[in-house]
C-alpha cells in the first residue's frame, strides 16, 4: 500500500460532517431533538476550523520545505 502525507485540514472536516450526521441521526432515531437550524453553525463553523489547520498545516510544510534545500553533503550522505 502506497503511503500519503496526512492532510489535518481534510481529518477536521471530515469529523465535523460526521458529527453533523451523527446529531440528526439521533434525531432521526428519536435519541434526542435537534433543531434543524444547529447544522449551519456546525457545519459552517467546523468548516472555517479546517480551512485554518489547513492553511497552518501548508505554511508549516512549505516553511520546513524551504530549509531542507542544501548544497552541501550532510552526515548521512557520502562524499
């Protein structure tokens, strides 16, 4: 199996929308009521949260990035 970089940004969105569809299936099951208006905050809220971790996560990639072209041999590599 291929292995990717882990993307922060995407993790938080996706467990926002799953608690999203957690609240109204409980409501749907007739665990508890939610009113159909506590979507948009969730939703729109934790939206704007991994468009943060996400920007984050990128300046920090780029950040470290930018400090790894070198042009001279470090201890690892032989001359």
């Amino acid at each position: 199996m291929l292995r990717h970089e882990l993307q922060p940004g995407k993790l938080v969105a996706g467990a926002v929308l799953t608690l999203a569809g957690v609240l109204y299936a409980g409501d749907a099951g007739g665990a508890w009521e939610t009113p159909w208006f506590v979507a948009i905050p969730v939703v729109m809220g934790g939206l704007c949260l991994a468009g943060a971790v996400g920007f984050v996560t990128g300046r920090i990639r780029r950040r470290r990035a930018s400090g790894r072209t070198t042009d001279e041999p470090g201890p690892d590599m032989a001359a």
